[in-house]
C-alpha cells in the first residue's frame, strides 16, 4: 500500500501572455478542498494528501487537478465543483463524469 490513498494536485502556475490556471483562481480551488477534506476527516498518512503543482501542461483546459493513483483529470467552475470532487470521488471514491478534462486536452 502506498503512503497516501490518493493525491490531488492543483495546477497554480501562472504564465505572461498564455492561459494558466492561476487565470481561473486555482489557488481558491485548491484551498476550498484542503478544508473541505479537513473537515470530512479525509487528510493523512493511508488517506488523501491535497498538494499545489506548477504547470500540468493541460493549460487549455484550465483550471485543472488530477487524481492519482487513478490519473482522474478534472476541470472545475467553483466552489461546488471542488465539493462534488471532495465528496463523490476523494471520500467515495466515485469520478465525477461530468467535470472529466477531455483526454485530448493539452496546452
């Protein structure tokens, strides 16, 4: 068994002239399900690990985060987007289909 059930990242890179995530308040996103997965009692060593990342290299489908071990690519709107990730997928283990980054979607 891994160290961490699972890990998200959140892309936050910003760029000069180029879309990035960091456009669409990731860094928000990301603070929004670290306390949303505090407060489920979802953090820590067997469970789930919220992590920030630089660049993904899937820009044009911005915001972006991804799930592993599973390699669940999603992007986001708000706040309940984040909650429905927290909820259905990181506690339930459930993707939430329809915030799915399509596969083709690159910088």
């Amino acid at each position: 068994m891994s160290y961490y059930q699972r890990h998200i990242f959140f892309c936050l890179n910003k760029r000069d002239g180029e879309p990035a995530c960091s456009d669409h308040d990731a860094d928000a996103a990301f603070a929004r399900c670290k306390q949303q997965a505090t407060a489920a009692g979802l953090l820590g060593p067997g469970k789930l690990r919220v992590n920030k990342a630089g660049c993904l290299d899937r820009c044009a489908g911005g915001p972006v985060a991804v799930v592993y071990p599973e390699g669940t690519w999603y992007t986001y709107v708000d706040a309940h987007d984040i909650d429905e990730i927290v909820e259905s997928h990181l506690r339930d283990g459930k993707v939430v289909e329809r915030l799915l980054l399509p596969p083709d979607t690159g910088r």
